[in-house]
C-alpha cells in the first residue's frame, strides 16, 4: 500500500520495512543492531505511516521526504501557510504556484515559499486558472490532538 502511495508523488523507490500495519525507514546500522539484538522490535526508525480502515495513512515526516523528490506540490504564500497550519483549506490566494497534475482529486505536498513541508492537501476544485485545496494533514494537527 506504500507503494501505491508513493507513486502518486512520482516516488518510485523508498527503502521501508513494516512491523504489523505500520511502515518504518532506518539506517543500515540500525537494522544490523536489530538483527544482532535478534528480538522483534515494536518500531524502530522514522516512522512512515500505517494502514488504517484499509487505506494507508502516511506520517508527516513521510511527507517531508516526498516533498525533496516529487513535483506533485502546491507552494503557498506567507498568509496560505498560517491558514493551513490550522487546518484551513487553500483557497486560490493562499497558492502561489501549483506544480505536476492538475486534476481534481488528486492529492499534492503542501509547501511554503522556503519549500519546507507542511502537509498534504487534495486538489478540490479547478475554475479557469485558480484552484482551491481541500487540507488532509498538516503540522498544526501534532497540536491539535494535544488539546484533546
């Protein structure tokens, strides 16, 4: 299921191992310490994602390695990224420039103008030239779940 995530950004390898439902990445030296340890770790890395309902749901710091690679990405303006920083959705002045496909539906790495990662965001409505973005994750949700 990881895969088929991946190639939607265009990301045709990314070296992961799984422990249940949930995806993990790790350097070689720690996976030849888990190996001598010779015990099934309950994680180990940077986490992934994980398997939720049947979909794969991909942690923020996957999306940060997909935004060096892929040109699936909407970069936004200064006052687009404080919105969507609070679980907003993009509207046409947040977004100041729109890379790879545009189709509805299809899913982009959110960016601000430093192309630091903030999230991802699906494309949801095309009219003539301007677009808006329906949010999916974003870097606020860590503190909004604190809150709860």
């Amino acid at each position: 299921m990881i895969d088929i995530f991946l190639s939607k950004f265009g990301i045709a390898k990314l070296a992961y191992f799984n422990i249940g439902n949930r995806y993990y990445t790790a350097s070689e030296k720690l996976l030849a310490l888990n190996k001598e340890i010779d015990k099934k770790p309950e994680l180990i890395g940077t986490f992934l994602g994980e398997i939720k309902d049947g979909k794969f749901s991909p942690s923020l710091p996957l999306l940060s390695i997909i935004a060096k690679d892929t040109n699936e990405k909407v970069i936004i303006k200064e006052i687009g990224e404080n919105d969507f920083l609070y679980g907003k959705n993009l509207r046409p002045r947040h977004i100041l420039k729109i890379e790879g496909t545009m189709k509805e539906g299809f899913l982009k790495i959110v960016v601000n103008e430093k192309n630091e990662c903030l999230g991802m965001a699906k494309l949801k409505k095309i009219t003539g030239n301007e677009a808006s973005f329906r949010n999916i994750i974003d870097l606020g949700d860590y503190l909004r779940r604190e809150r709860k």
